[in-house]
C-alpha cells in the first residue's frame, strides 16, 4: 500500500474500520464491511448517498475509470475529523448491505 492509502486509512479509521483492498489498479475503500468507494492514483472517489451530496456539495462528478459509475472525487477535507465521522456514519446508514456469496 502507498502513503497516500495510508494516509487515507489513518483519517478514515477513526471513525470504524477500514479496508483498502488492491483492485484493477486501483483500490476500493470498505468503512465497517460495506463498499464506499475507491483510491486511483492520489485521489479519493466516494460512492454518492443523500449523506455525500450534502457533506460534498460542490465536489467534482467524475469517472475515476472506464466503466465506472459517477463517483464524488473528495479533496482537501480529509483533516476535518468530524465532517469525516458524519460522512461515514452517514454513508454507512445509506448504502445497502454487502449480498451475501453465492454458494458453488
């Protein structure tokens, strides 16, 4: 991992647990189990919830890759510790439940 996902997981784990799983080359974010969004190159994507778009309002709509569904590219806010909590608390109550694994 980089010192860029380091750091993105240090801001981020105060408020639960974070994963950043290595992914097409690119990396996804989990915050407590559940998908939020993804890390490419030094940028973070957030997945869009009514949280986001609040806490966001204002931040870039974008691809982060080919394929890829409109993410919130997030920047410069990651020293704000409480807007942090509230987006991953809030996103967290928002986004649907990970499907359980098919059995083979």
């Amino acid at each position: 991992m980089n010192d860029f996902n380091e750091y993105v997981r240090e801001c981020f784990s105060a408020t639960g647990d974070i994963v950043i799983k290595s992914m097409m080359g690119g990396y996804l974010v989990y915050f407590n189990g559940k998908l939020i969004g993804d890390i490419c190159g030094e940028e973070v994507f957030l997945k869009r919830t009514p949280t986001s778009d609040r806490l966001l309002a204002g931040s870039e709509l974008r691809y982060p890759y080919e394929g890829s569904k409109t993410l919130m590219r997030v920047f410069d806010r990651f020293d704000d510790k409480d807007m942090i909590a509230e987006l991953l608390e809030g996103m967290y109550a928002e986004l649907p439940e990970r499907k359980p694994k098919k059995a083979k």
